[in-house]
C-alpha cells in the first residue's frame, strides 16, 4: 500500500490495494489513513455494487438515511446523482453528514458509477486545522459550548433537496431530526480535537437563539473553508474516496451542467462523539 498526499492537511491517495479483497491487517491500515488524513482516494477500483457492500460490511456498520432514497436498487447504497437537465445537485454546500444524528456517522464510501467529461470535483477541508486556527480564547469559549443540528430544512418538501434530482422520490414521511453535539469534538480514534459546526444541518448554539448564534457560526463556516485547509478529489472512472465524516468537511461541485453524474454512496456507522 502506498500513500501520497494530496494536500497539507488532509487528504491521501493510495495504490497498490484492491479494495474486493481487502481484509485483515491491510484493512486496519487503510482505515488507520483515513483517520489520520480525513480522506483517502483509490484508483482504478473495479467494484461492483455487491463488492462495495461487502467492503463496507468488512469496516463496519451501515446507516441507511432514512429521509434518501435508496434508488440505486441496493437497499445499502444511496445513489447520488444529477441528470442532465437538473440545475442544483446533491452536496453542493459545505456539509458533514450525518451530524443530526444521535450517533453521527463514521464516514462514507463513495464510488464513482458515471461521471461528466469534466467538473463534478469534490473538494474536502481539515476540521482539525481549522480547530488549530482558532485563537485560545476563542477555542476556549467554544469548548463551552455545544450546538443544534437538524436535516428538517433540507428534506422537507419545498427544501433544497426537492430542487435536486431526489424530487419526486422522497418518502414523505414526517421529518424529525435533532441532535445536540460539542462543538469541539476528539477524534474517538487519533484523539484529535476538531471543529464539529456545519453549514448544511447546524442551525444554533443550544441556549442561544439563531439571531444570536449566526455571527459566530458564520466566522467558524468561513474559517473551516479557508483554501488551505482543502483538498480537491478529481474523479476518474474506477475512483472510491473514504472520508471521515467527524474530520472533515466536503463539497460536491456543480460545475457540469448539462451533463450526467451518478455516484454510489455507502454510509458507515459512528461512535458516540464527545469533547
């Protein structure tokens, strides 16, 4: 297994593994480079559906969320895509997922299926470098502190995922997702403190309100997508990325319209998070 960096603070390619058959020690160590980086990038995967399962098995539990439609025909897989006609996509802002569960997720597996001749990049940033940014004053103040996230605002109907290609397949069934977590987290494996505040699905600080809580929590966006902290995966065909859902942020860019992409997204089970 090899490894080389894709940025300064996060992200890795690896070769020399073939994820269907991987187990065992070169498993763990995989694994071990994922936490450490936030991302790992593999090339020239030949992985069916069922392979991408079984791999995913092999790392853990999977979540299924129950507000995506699972529309790839592998009840395990939500299938992320844009059709050609279809202006907004899936990811397009700076998110984490998961963080309006009780338990968030550990990370995701994602595989390339089809892609557009160029664009649809997805770029990842260090929430342990964003953390290491913040003054000891402010990391003082935000170890403190712990903060609302919810996914109501994005599945619900007239939410930003009905304007998606999920239009039209979402369950309709009641939303009702909350869940209260530190806003600064240690990594359960490295024992890294991180940034736990998101974009997409942290609404407020608990205790404050959102007027309140919007000026700090627009600081902390800015900080956590500062360009140094990036690193931007260009997908190729046979392309999986692994991400670390509690150390990272990702963006899905939406630069190919026109064009069709669709990727299959496994999602792996977390462990309670704490300061």
């Amino acid at each position: 297994m090899h490894q080389s960096p894709l940025a300064e603070h996060v992200g890795v390619e690896i070769t020399g593994v073939q994820m269907a058959s991987l187990e065992g020690e070169a498993l763990d160590a995989l694994k071990q480079a994922v936490y450490r980086n936030g991302v790992a990038v593999l090339r020239d995967q030949d992985l069916s559906p069922e392979q991408h399962i079984a791999f995913a098995k092999r790392w853990g539990g999977i979540d299924v969320n129950p507000f995506f439609p699972t529309n790839s025909g592998w009840p395990e897989i939500a299938e992320v895509r844009k059709a050609e006609s279809q202006k907004n996509n899936i990811g397009g802002g700076w998110h984490t997922d998961h963080s309006f569960d009780q338990v968030p997720a550990m990370g995701s597996i994602l595989v390339a299926r089809e892609l557009p001749p160029e664009g649809g990049d997805t770029l990842f940033s260090s929430m342990g470098a964003a953390y290491d940014a913040l003054s000891d004053g402010l990391k003082q103040t935000l170890s403190t502190l712990r903060a609302v996230h919810t996914a109501d605002h994005i599945y619900q109907p007239g939410g930003y995922y009905s304007q998606t290609d999920l239009a039209g397949e979402m369950t309709g069934q009641e939303l009702s997702t909350r869940a209260v977590h530190p806003v600064i987290i240690r990594h359960p494996v490295t024992g890294r403190k991180l940034l736990y505040v998101n974009g997409a699905f942290t609404t407020h600080f608990e205790g404050w309100t959102r007027a309140e809580s919007l000026p700090l929590l627009k600081y902390l966006y800015e900080l956590g997508s500062r360009d140094e902290f990036q690193c931007r995966v260009q997908w190729q065909p046979g392309s999986v990325a692994i991400w670390d859902n509690r150390a990272t942020w990702h963006l899905a860019m939406n630069d190919y319209h026109g064009h069709r992409r669709v990727m299959h997204r496994i999602t792996i089970t977390g462990e309670p998070i704490g300061a």
